[in-house]
C-alpha cells in the first residue's frame, strides 16, 4: 500500500507538465514532484501514474517512488496565479506525489546512447505496449537520466481506454498497440518476445490484485460523471483489474506487433559478394 504524506508547501510549478504539476514540500521536508487531480487531466491521469509505475517496478524498471500526497483546503491559498490556485482548489485530499530526483535531466537518446541496455529497452517497449502508452516518443521520451541510470517518468496518458469504459470489449482491450512503431527505444531494444518471456509472469493476477487495491477510493469517483454509490470505488477497480487480466492473457497481438515493428527497424542483413 501506498505511504501517506502531507502536503506542506508548494515550491515551484513545472510548467512542461501538461497537467501544471508541481515541486512540493511535505511536512517531513522530503521533496515530492506532486500531479493534482483538480489540473485539467483529471484523477484518471494520477491513477494511470500509479498503475504504469507498479507495472514498471514488478518488471524491474526504475520509476521514481509513488506516495499519496494529502492537500488540506488551507493549502496554496496565499497562491497569486489564478490558474494554480483553481488546481490546488479541486485539489483537496489525496493526489500523487512522485519522488523529486534531485539533479536528475533529461535523456538525449543520442547522447546517452551508452546508457541504452537493448534487454531493458526491451522491457520499457513491452511495458509502454502493456499500458498503451503514446509519449515514450523522440518528441516526449519522457525518461530522465539520474545516478547513471535510466528513469521512466509521466504516465498521465497511458492505459487510454480507462477514459471510457463503456466502448472496452475483450478484443479492443487486447488489440495491438500500433503507435509502439514511433518508440524511441524500438531501435535499442533487443527481442520483445524475450522480454514478454520475462516480464508476463511477473504481472500475474495477484499482482494486478495488489497494485489496483493500492489506489485511493477519491481517485476512482468522478461525481461528474455520476459515481455517487458507496460501492463505485470497488466496481471501478474491478474495470481495472479486468482490463489488465484481459491484456495480459495470451496470445498477446500487442507484443507480436511490437517485435513486428522492432524486426522492420533493422536494417537487412548484407549479401555476400557473388563471385
């Protein structure tokens, strides 16, 4: 389950973040990059970061750690900028904090080429399939470097179909994930089938229990779009729980079109000389 931290002072907002999260300070001095489910994404986008970030850590990938970052209704009201104060506004209760990285930076794949292990790219295009994940691109690779490594960051736009449940089938839930040809680590990654091999049995139905009983009951109720029973928190994580179930059960179209596109990047093998 997921730490609890309270929200002390707002620092500084990351105006790059579509969803104008923000450098927030807890009450025990720890530094949390913060996405406020009052910003214009929504709570959908904040359970999207938990799901995709759990996902990625059962696999092996490194994400920045997850707490819920509580806001009381006192918090940022001395704020000047309308804009961030209708957030914070929307904002009271429970949103996602995300572990400040401190002197972390972006990653130029070019430049920071010989970080790229092929087996752990490998991973991050089978995980970004998985969640149906449109931004690890070149325009919005979205991965930091820090300590050496490699980080994923901003999952806010994953799992896409969360956005309504009403057109999910089994079959569009285990469709191919077409946009995986524009990865920006396609090029670096090694085999996509080995990598499902490796990552498929660690997403088991256990652990999809776990990682969707951790979200919050206020980031699965939207009184806008009518959730007011006692028991929608629980019959929206069943629509999670059985959106992931469905993906991840063979065979997966969505890792064959992965490879697909993988296998098309490389270059043909040259001809010998004919004598």
């Amino acid at each position: 389950m997921l730490e609890h931290r309270t929200a002390a002072t707002y620092l500084t907002p990351l105006r790059e973040g579509g969803s104008l999260p923000a450098v927030v300070e807890d009450a025990e001095g720890a530094l949390w990059v913060v996405k406020f489910r009052g910003a214009g994404q929504g709570p959908k986008a904040l359970v999207a970061e938990l799901i995709v970030g759990a996902l990625a850590e059962r696999v092996g990938l490194r994400v920045p750690p997850r707490v819920i970052v509580e806001l009381d209704e006192s918090f940022g009201r001395g704020e000047r900028d309308p804009e961030i104060r209708d957030i914070l506004r929307g904002s009271e209760g429970p949103n996602v904090g995300l572990a400040y990285l401190d002197g972390a930076f972006n990653m130029d794949v070019v430049a920071a080429a010989d970080l790229i292990d092929p087996e752990v790219a490998a991973r991050v295009v089978w995980l970004d399939s998985l969640a149906i994940n449109p931004d690890r691109t070149a325009r919005n690779p979205n991965l930091m470097v820090y300590g050496k490594g490699i980080w994923l960051i901003d999952h806010g736009a994953a799992l896409f179909d969360h956005h309504d449940w009403s057109r999910v089938t089994p079959d569009r839930t285990r469709r191919a994930f077409t946009p995986i040809g524009q990865h920006i680590f396609l090029g670096h990654a090694a085999s996509i089938e080995a990598a499902d091999a490796d990552c498929a049995p660690k997403i088991s139905s256990e652990a999809i229990e776990e990682i969707v009983a951790g979200i919050p009951d206020a980031l699965l109720v939207e009184p806008a779009l009518g959730a007011t029973r006692d028991d929608a928190p629980d019959e929206v994580r069943a629509l999670y729980r059985e959106w992931l179930t469905t993906r991840m059960s063979g065979p997966r179209a969505w890792v064959a079109q992965a490879e697909r596109a993988r296998l098309a990047l490389e270059p043909p093998a040259r001809l010998e000389a004919r004598r």
